[in-house]
C-alpha cells in the first residue's frame, strides 16, 4: 500500500499541486465506474487526516456502491478556469473501505468538529481511504508561457514534462 507520505517524498510537486487545490476549494471531482462499465464524475469533499486521504460520502450514495463494485477510481481536483492558472491534479488509486468503528467514529467527529455536520444522522455514511497507484499534476511554468507537467507512479520519483 502507497501511504500519503510516500507519494509526499516520492512527488513532492504533485503533492503539493493537489493539497493546494484541496486547501482552496474543499472539492474534488470522483471518477468511478458505474455497473454498465461506463464512467460516472461526483463531486466530493476529501479530505487529509492522519497521513491518509479519506473519501466520506452518503451512506449507499451512487459514487459509494460504484466504489464497493470496483474500487479503481480516480480523483481530479476542482478547477476553476479555462487557464488552470492555479494547476490542477490527478491522483489515481483504489478505495480501500473503512469499516474500523474507531477510525469511523474519529473521521465522524472531526467533520462535525471542522463543518458542524452530523455524518452519522439520516442514512449514515460511507468511507474508504485511497490508496494511490498513481498521480500527476499540470501548472503553468514561471514565465506563464509553457506548462509543467508532473507524473508519478509508486516507488519512483516523479517525472517532470516541460511543454511550450
């Protein structure tokens, strides 16, 4: 299993492109495979904590039954111009569900603690960690003429793709 940690030291730039997007926006864009095979995008508020990426959603929500058929997914940060000005990232992986009543309880807690959300009420919720296969992350350059694109997969440091 690839721990967030890893991909930080391994791909520091993407890291850093996809925590400063998460840290702006709060959203993050879902990609997950639907029965028919077909790709299904939901929107969803990741989130970091203890060294993990968490993916909480509605209890039996579409993205969460796509995930438990098949838990290849894919997750794209929000972007908010044409231009990318900001960057944007992709990090590719597996969702690994999060059945631990501990862990679950704590992940509960701190939402209600950050947002004032009760997770628990109602249909309850539903939580994976991502487990990550890979990533990578588009800016543009210094001089705003060309793009820097990164691209990582575990256990390697990442690439670094200049465009013009």
């Amino acid at each position: 299993m690839t721990t967030w940690q890893q991909f930080e030291e391994e791909a520091p730039e993407t890291e850093a492109v996809f925590r400063r997007r998460l840290e702006k926006t709060g959203m993050a864009l879902l990609a997950t495979l639907r029965r028919d095979g077909f790709p299904r995008i939901s929107p969803l508020e990741p989130g970091l904590r203890d060294g993990e990426l968490w993916l909480g959603m509605m209890g039996a929500s579409t993205k969460s039954l796509d995930l438990q058929r098949d838990p290849r997914c894919c997750l794209h940060s929000a972007t908010e111009d044409k231009n990318v000005a900001e960057g944007d990232a992709k990090l590719w992986g597996r969702a690994v569900a999060v059945t631990d009543a501990d862990e679950r309880r704590r992940f509960a807690q701190d939402v209600q603690e950050e947002n004032g959300h009760d997770i628990e009420a109602g249909s309850g919720f539903d939580l994976f960690r991502l487990e990550l296969t890979g990533a990578s992350a588009l800016v543009l350059g210094a001089d705003g003429e060309h793009l820097r694109i990164t691209a990582w997969t575990p256990g390697s440091p990442e690439r670094i793709i200049e465009r013009r």
